[in-house]
C-alpha cells in the first residue's frame, strides 16, 4: 500500500472503478478539510463517468453540501431534503448522543473514547475513533463550543486514524465546513489548493483517457531487467529487506540462463505449451532475479532454471472463491466467471503462504475459461450484455485485448488477500520496474516531528 494518492498508480490503474472510489475517498478527505469546493469538483468526475460509482459515495459528502449548499448538479432534489439526509445518519452516533446527553454524559463518553477502561488492563491507551466521533457529535448538539474544539484538536492529531469515523457526523459538519481540521494541522492553503489541482488533473486526465497502458512497453527486456535492478539498489531500505544492511548487494541480476538450461527447464515442467517467449527471453538476459525492492519491503526472488516448479494452487484457489476474488479482475462483473481447477501451475518466484506467490497459468487453461465466460455472456439478456462490455471494456480496454490473453500471470499474497493479474510475463516485469522505482517515504517527518506521509490520508504532507 502506497500513499493515499499516487499520480503514476492513478494513471496506470486498469480498473476505472477502483480509480472513481479511490477519488471519491479523497473527496471525502479534502472536505473533511473544509476544501468542499474541490471535494465537490472531483465527486462530479465519478457521477460524470457512472453512476454505479453511487456505491463509493459517502454520506459525509451529503452532509458537507447540506452545511454549505451547494450541491452538485448529480444530486436530485429528493436527495437533498431532510427526510433523506436523516436516513443517511449513523444510528450508532445518534443513539450514543442519546444515552449520553445527561449531565456528565460527555465527559464520561470522552473517557471512553480515551480508551482509559483499556489502559487498566493493557496498560497503555487504545483511541477510539468512533467515541471521539460521538463525543464531538454530542459537544455540538450540546452547545459546548469549547469542548468540542478541544476534541477537534484530538481528532485532528490522529486524523489518519478518526477522519472516516468523524465524516459520519451530520452535526460535525458545522464546524468541518469552516476548515477547523486544517487550521489544527497547520495546513499550507497553497499547497492543498496547488494540490487539489494536481490531484483533479490527474482524476480527469485518467477517466477521460483510460489506463496508461504499459509505459515500459517500449524497453528491451535487458532494459527492464536493469531498472528493476537499479531501482532496487538506489531506494531499497536494506532493513526491510532479508539482505544484510552492513554488506547490501551490489546487483540483483544473475548470469544469463544458457538455452540448453531453458530447453531443460520446458521439458521437466511438461507443459504443453512450453513456456512463454517473454519468460524464456528474461532467463536468457538474467537466469531468475534476487530479491528486489517494492517501495516498502523486499519481494521474494524471481526463481532461475533451476528451481522454476509445478505448483498446486487448488487450495489457493478455494480461498479466492471464499474471498469473492475473481481472476478476471473485472469489477462489477454481472456474473460469476467459472475457471478450471489451477492443479497445474507453473510457480516462479520463492513465495510462500506468508509472503508473495507468483504463477503462470498455462493458455489451456485460460482457453477454457474463455469459453465457459463467453457461452455465459451469450445465455444472458441484453442489459446484462451491455453491463458485461462495459466492465471488459474497463479493465482490459476491448474485447480483442481480453481475447489476445494467452498465459496468465498471477501474483497472490494469501496474508492480505491481495491478488494481481498480468497479460504475460513482461507486463509482469513491467510491473515490477514500476514498483521498484518507489522511495520509502513513510517514515518521512517534518521538524515538529509529525508524519508527512501516510498511507490512510494525504493531509500531513500539506503543512
């Protein structure tokens, strides 16, 4: 997980769902900051690409055009009335404003919220987002100015942790509107505006135009080999690695596979295939790859000749049933995609069930699931048909990119229940040059000590 927004990831995503919720939940954030006008700005470019982006709205934007009114065009009249703003409100806050509105009440929710009851037991604090929700929800209905400032300025110094809870509040949103969060903060106006400009570009630059696809497309496997490599050994934190940080390595890339060596390898897995040119030609420029650097830790090496195997991935494959993963990594999919059972994978890198797997399935395979998808797509109706393009349309850009699919490259993490899926080993590779290229800078603080970065919010990087 990177920081909350990544121009590069943002453009390259191939799924335009998971870009119009990942824009709706900065919306969120930068009204939560009082910024509703460019809160309301980037809303407008998920209702204008579809409205079955209506999922990843947040009531807290409902409320945030409700305290200011100024709604969007998206949002119909019936909408906007009280009637339906009350339905949208957190019956979990309303009822503790209820059972709390007592003399004493607050402060008794506030020792709560305070995580005081955990300390005796743990023997140390455990914040609440939920009660510092509620107990600012009910300063407000109270009247208790003071205090409910004072709780914003708790809210505001955990902000990563409580701005999801604190956006549930409908009362909140009178003083949210007002840019008390960003005050408490130390937020620079110029650099959110300058930001919210950047980040409103980037949403319209990739809705408008669709995925980059594949922006090392144009690089030699040998180039691709030694970004990965070059990459890794200018940003990798050799802590967060399993390499020695006192004696870190000075290449990642191994000898060149000889041919006889790879002819070798296609006959012991006995694939009916052989094995994919691209693959074939990555061993031929460096025979596996040592552990390489992801932006926050080291990935497990991509395997040589020699230790390339036949995996069982069937229990693997159970969990992503259980999961309600689908392989065809098309969101919002009008049907369930049935796929062979995976008993003959080609496993290529050192995973394992805590860290990262990575397969190749076999075009046998991936054909027959084809099928199976395409005899569903034509036993549907019409709507379903249309809804069915649209969600291949998404994700791969046509029909004839889904049908140009031969091999499939998986990367799983069981741990995260994570899963990747790419057209062939070299978009693959293209992938990992992408994610070597990332610097850690999670652990990045300002003078007064505070985190500019965060992976939940993008807030502290704006002071």
């Amino acid at each position: 997980m990177g920081r909350k927004f990544d121009p590069h990831q943002t453009l390259i995503e191939k799924v335009t769902w998971d870009v119009a919720r990942n824009c709706t939940d900065i919306a969120l954030e930068f009204a939560l900051l009082g910024y509703i006008d460019i809160a309301t700005s980037l809303f407008n470019i998920t209702a204008d690409f579809n409205s079955t982006c209506r999922a990843s709205w947040s009531p807290g934007l409902y409320f945030a055009w409700e305290a200011t009114n100024s709604w969007p065009a998206a949002i119909p009249a019936e909408e906007r009335t009280l009637k339906y703003l009350a339905k949208l409100e957190n019956e979990r806050l309303l009822w503790k404003r209820d059972t709390h509105k007592e003399e004493g009440g607050l402060e008794k929710l506030l020792e709560t919220a305070q995580g005081y009851a955990k300390a005796a037991v743990w023997g140390s604090a455990t914040l609440r987002p939920d009660d510092y929700a509620a107990a600012l929800d009910l300063a407000i209905f109270q009247g208790r100015k003071d205090k409910a400032q004072e709780i914003v300025k708790t809210i505001a110094d955990n902000f990563h942790m409580m701005y999801r809870e604190l956006s549930k509040s409908r009362l909140a949103w009178s003083m949210l509107k007002d840019k008390v969060v960003a005050q408490e903060l130390g937020l620079d106006d110029g650099k959110v505006r300058a930001f919210g400009e950047e980040v409103l570009k980037t949403f319209q630059k990739r809705i408008k135009d669709g995925p980059l696809r594949r922006p090392y497309e144009n690089k030699s496997m040998r180039e691709l080999v030694q970004l990965c490599n070059d990459n890794t050994l200018k940003n990798a934190i050799w802590e967060e690695t399993d390499y020695d940080p006192d004696n870190p390595p000075t290449t990642i890339i191994r000898e060149p596979a000889s041919a006889e060596e790879v002819t070798a390898l296609e006959r012991r897995l006995g694939c009916k295939s052989g094995l994919p040119d691209d693959f074939k030609e990555f061993l031929l420029v460096s025979n596996g790859l040592d552990q390489w650097w992801n932006g926050f830790f080291g990935e497990p090496e991509l395997s040589g000749t020699d230790a390339v195997r036949i995996y069982d991935a069937q229990g693997h494959q159970q969990e992503w049933d259980e999961e309600g993963i689908d392989l065809t990594n098309i969101p919002g999919l009008p049907f369930k995609t049935v796929w062979p059972k995976f008993d003959h994978t080609v496993l290529i890198n050192a995973g394992d069930a805590e860290t990262v797997l990575v397969w190749m399935i076999e075009p046998e395979v991936i054909e027959v699931a084809r099928k199976l998808l395409w005899e569903t797509y034509e036993e549907s109706d019409e709507e379903t048909k249309k809804q069915f393009m649209e969600c291949l349309n998404a994700a791969y850009g046509s029909k004839e990119g889904s049908d140009e699919l031969t091999w499939l490259i998986i990367s799983w993490c069981p741990q995260a229940a994570k899963m990747q899926t790419f057209s062939c080993f070299r978009e693959f590779l293209e992938y990992l040059a992408g994610e070597t290229a990332r610097e850690d800078t999670m652990d990045e603080e300002d003078a007064q000590g505070r985190p500019l970065y965060s992976h939940d919010v993008f807030a502290y990087g704006l002071r």
